[in-house]
C-alpha cells in the first residue's frame, strides 16, 4: 500500500478543498502535484477513484495553468 489511512484521508481532504476552490496560486504546486498523485495512485493502481475524470481534469489544468505562468516551479515528478 503506497498511502497508509492517515495519509489517505488527509489527502482525500485536500483533494475535496481544492476541488472547492476558485482559484489556485503558485504557493498551491506541492500540495497540487500530490494531490493529483494521489488521485493517479487511486484511478490507475487501485481502480479506486475518488474523484470524478472531470475534477481531475479541473486540477490537472489549474496545476497546468500556474506551470505555464512559473516555469521555475515545474517539479520534476509533476503530472504534467
């Protein structure tokens, strides 16, 4: 198992706050990056998704669009 149950549920949680928000800013990438990781680790390891296809796309594009703005803060584990 890659994510124990405290680690699960904390990301699950920033998953949902995020999918909640308006907008994004640059300080948001690491927490972003993992979130989408662990939606990824969800969908294509586990079948399990928590999310639909279409929020993971909003977070996937929100992450891809403060990337394009800071190309500085591209890490290189990033979904993108």
């Amino acid at each position: 198992m890659k994510y124990n149950a405290a680690q699960t549920k904390e990301l699950a949680d920033l998953t949902r706050d995020f999918l909640n928000r308006a907008s994004f800013s640059a300080d948001n990438v690491p927490e972003l990056v993992s979130a989408l990781q662990f939606n990824e680790y969800r969908y294509y390891v586990l079948n399990e998704p928590i999310i639909s296809d279409y929020e993971y796309d909003q977070l996937y594009s929100s992450l891809k669009k403060i990337e394009k703005e800071n190309p500085s803060l591209v890490q290189d584990d990033s979904p993108t």
